[in-house]
C-alpha cells in the first residue's frame, strides 16, 4: 500500500501519499485511510489493548504495528530495578500486551529499544510513501522521509490495533521554502525554531507542512527528523520532506528496508512521491537560510523565540490584549524582564536529548564543542542518546568519554527530561537550555523553567553556565 500513487492532477506530495490510502470515502464525512506502520508505546498503549481485550478483537497487522519503551523508563542504570511504580507497571504491561497480541516490542532490555521516533528510521521500519501513526504527539518527525506521519490519541491508538485503519479529514497543503546556505553554527533546530517563531504556534492549524529549498536539501537525514519533528509545535498536523538520494543513502541496507530487487523496486516508486512541478499549496512561505542566527526560546511555548542576540519582547508588544496578557504571563512564569536578552542568563541544567536532537549527529555537534572544554560546575548537564543503537554508535566513536571528561552525565536512552515522567526533572525555580521540543509551564518538572535550543547552543551553554553563542566558540 505504501506509496503507491494515482495518476492525475498536479499533487502535492501529502497528497499523493493520501490518496494513495484512501480506503473508503464519502462525501461530507472523514475518510478511511490504511495505515503502514503503528509504533506504540508504553503510555498511551495500556487502555488501547485492554480496549482490545474487552471486545474480543485481535491486533488487525501485528506486522505493522512496533513497540518500544520510552517515555516513562528511567535513564539510569538498566540493571538496577525501576523504581518509580507507575512507570515499572506500564513498562511491564507493554512487554505483556506485545506478548500477548503478538506484536515485536523492543522493550526495557532489548538491544533496539529507544525513543520511538528514533528507533523507527533507524531500523528501517519508516519509509518514504507510508502512513505513520503513533500516540505521541511528534509522530512527525517520520514525515524526513515523505511518509505522512501523524499523532494520534488513545481511542484512535485502540481503532488503528483493531483495524490498522483511521478516520482522517484531509489537510490544506502548506510549503516552507527554506533556501541559501546555513552560517556556522547554525542548525536544523534554528530552521524550525525561527519557522515557528515567525508564523506562531497556530500558523499551521489544519495543514500538512512540505519543507522544501536548498537548504533543507542540504540537511543530513537526522537534521530533516529534526525539522519534522516540530511541525506540531508550529500547529501543523504534519511535516514531510520529498524523498531524494539523501533519503535513499540513509534507508538503504536499515534492518527492515526492502532488499535486492524489492528495494529497486522500492526505489522506483518512491522517486515518484516528490510534489509535481506546478502542483499548487494552499499556502507559501519562505525562510532566508543565509540570514539564520542560532535560535533560542524564552517564553512557555515554542513560538516566543529569537535569535540569540535578540531581546526578549515587552509584553506591551503584543498585537492585542489577549496577546499581551500571553507575552506578560510568559515573562511571570519565567522570571524574565522584556526589552533584555536571554543570553548571558544563568542556567542550572542542560538537557541535550530527545526525539528533536538525540542521533548520532546531534550527539557529535555536542561533542565537537565540549571537546577539551569543562562544563561549568554549578550546570547539571545531561546528555541522552535517543537509543541503543546511537549509543553503541557513540561508544564506538568516543563520544562518552568526551562527555565524561566535559563534567556531563552521559545516560541510558529514552525520553528522559523531555517530558517529566521518569525521574530527569527539573526542581521548581530552574532553569535548563534544552534540545527536547516543547517549553510549556512544567513540561521539564513542575516550575521548571526551558530555554529551547541546538545541540550546540546547549553544549555552550553548559560551558559558560549561561544562554551562550556557540559561535564564539566555533
Ligand atoms: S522525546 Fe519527548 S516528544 Fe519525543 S517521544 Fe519522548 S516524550 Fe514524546
């Protein structure tokens, strides 16, 4: 089913993989559409399977439907029990539900196990032309390799088990042009966060985001996940970026990619997903690359971010009162003043991990700027890779010991404090540079406080114990 496409129209990409799973439509109501691939996890799984269990129904394609552990697991030692109830229970039951529906579960001790957005390309599993779905909200990310790819909830998780189908409503088409050539020091994560601050946090409700130019042509893989991954956050359903030899190149050879004359094959029909020339977006936007500066977020949602050297907006900036009362809301809860800079502030953690920025890239960007420097005592800074097989990578490499040398704590894989859920938290009052995608009130630890940010940015900041300009370190 995955990637096939109809001929016809002038389509965009998002277009020709939508069509290309419709299995049921009506006028007026949402369409049926096949899902290629369900990753499940250990948290919004649990009510889904015993959703299952109650009607009597059986996982539909246990085929396509992968389980890892992730969001609650903590990052710590993986021989030491898990401490923390809730999340051993959930942990438990996922391998217990896999088990018992038949579904592959890369869990607590498996040498694949991960954060789900990344153990999923990776392994191959994701593919240019599929439908993606998962119950965490940056199932996106899997849209770097023109899959379309969406977050679903709980109720839906239960539907796709039973029916490897999905009610869907089609989305308007939204491209974002992102052309020139990237500064030092300057990031996939600067692409998306200056994207985001620039058409808000509701920009782009209701669309699917086709990221598009040289500049993002020129991105790595792990850098296009990372522009994917944070399409939700700019409001959009999904993101995708066209396959191309750069996509190709990654996939080939990856665990579960197709082999021998199926990948030719394979190959083939995927070269024809690209949006067609002269295909028409709803909307159009473009992004200067050459005139990108390293981006950070002050505010409690990942829309209030500047550049580096920017200052943080007053919050009688805001167009109207309910802007204004946002802007004054966001500057109370994080202890900052408008009209000053967010560099220089001092910080008391560095999260460098999650589904946005914890590959193999991600980690060696940190390392090249940690390498031979320390970290400043008084910054706790954790580094996380986003799974078994990028920490092998990095061990191989030597990216522990640069981390160790640096004063970093170099951790176990998951999720960890991108979301407070498994013991890496933020105290109340603190504030962290962090690589994960979202800085709302808490989302680290209750009064925690984010800056969103680079690998890089954040490996500079830990340096100087400060917001920092990894530039002055290039
Ligand atoms: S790292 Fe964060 S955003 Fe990504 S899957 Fe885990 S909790 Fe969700």
């Amino acid at each position: 089913m995955s990637g096939s496409v109809k001929s016809g129209a002038l389509r965009t990409l998002s277009q020709k993989v939508w069509d290309g799973h419709i299995v049921h439509e009506e006028p007026g109501a949402p369409s049926l559409l096949f899902i290629d691939l369900h990753l499940v996890h250990e948290v919004t799984s649990p009510q889904a399977f015993s959703g299952l269990r109650a009607r009597g129904l059986k996982v539909r394609r246990p085929d396509l439907t992968v389980a890892t552990a992730d969001h609650s697991i903590p990052t710590t030692d993986r021989s030491l029990p898990i401490l923390d109830k809730v999340a051993a229970a959930q942990v438990a039951k996922l391998e217990e539900n896999c088990k018992e529906f038949g579904i592959p579960c890369y869990g607590l001790h498996s040498s694949h196990q991960g954060i789900v957005h990344v153990i999923g390309p990776e392994l191959g599993f994701t593919q240019p032309g599929m439908t993606v779905v998962c119950g965490d909200s940056h199932t996106a990310t899997h849209g770097a390799f023109g899959a379309l790819a969406f977050g679903i909830g709980t109720s839906e998780v239960e539907n796709v088990l039973a029916s490897q189908c999905l009610l869907q409503r089609p989305s308007k088409t939204f491209r974002v042009n992102v052309n020139g050539v990237l500064r030092n020091g300057v990031t996939a994560k600067d692409i998306i966060l200056a994207l985001i601050a620039k058409i808000g946090i509701g920009g782009g409700t209701g669309t699917v985001m086709e990221y598009a130019g040289s500049a993002i042509r020129a991105l790595d893989m792990e850098g296009r996940m990372t522009v994917c991954n944070m399409a939700i956050e700019g409001g959009a359903r999904a993101g995708m970026i066209a396959p191309d030899d750069t996509t190709f190149q990654y996939l080939n050879g990856r665990p579960f990619a197709p082999k021998g004359e199926a990948w030719d094959a394979a190959v083939a029909r995927w070269k024809q997903l690209p949006t067609d020339e002269g295909a028409a977006f709803d909307r159009d936007i473009d992004i200067d690359a050459n005139t990108l500066e390293p981006m950070i977020t002050w505010g409690t949602n990942p829309g209030m971010g500047i550049p580096i050297t920017g200052v943080i907006p007053d919050a009688s900036s805001g167009a109207d009162a309910m802007a204004r009362e946002s802007l004054a809301k966001a500057l109370a809860y994080m202890g900052l003043e408008g009209g000053k800079p967010v560099l220089g502030h001092p910080i008391d953690v560095v999260f460098i991990g999650s589904c946005t920025n914890s590959r193999i890239s991600d980690l060696r960007a940190a390392a090249a700027v940690l390498k031979g420097r320390k970290v400043n005592p008084k910054v706790r800074t954790m580094v996380v890779p986003g799974s078994q097989e990028v920490k092998r990578q990095a061990i191989a490499e030597g990216l522990p010991e640069i981390f160790r040398a640096a004063g970093c704590d170099w951790r176990e894989p998951g999720c960890s404090m991108c979301i407070a859920m498994n013991g890496d938290q933020l105290s109340p009052g603190e504030y962290s540079v962090s690589t994960s995608n979202r800085n709302f009130e808490g989302r680290q630890g209750k009064g925690g406080r984010t800056f969103l940010a680079s690998p890089q940015t954040a490996a500079a900041s830990a340096i100087a114990g400060a917001v920092a300009d990894v530039r002055t370190l290039l």
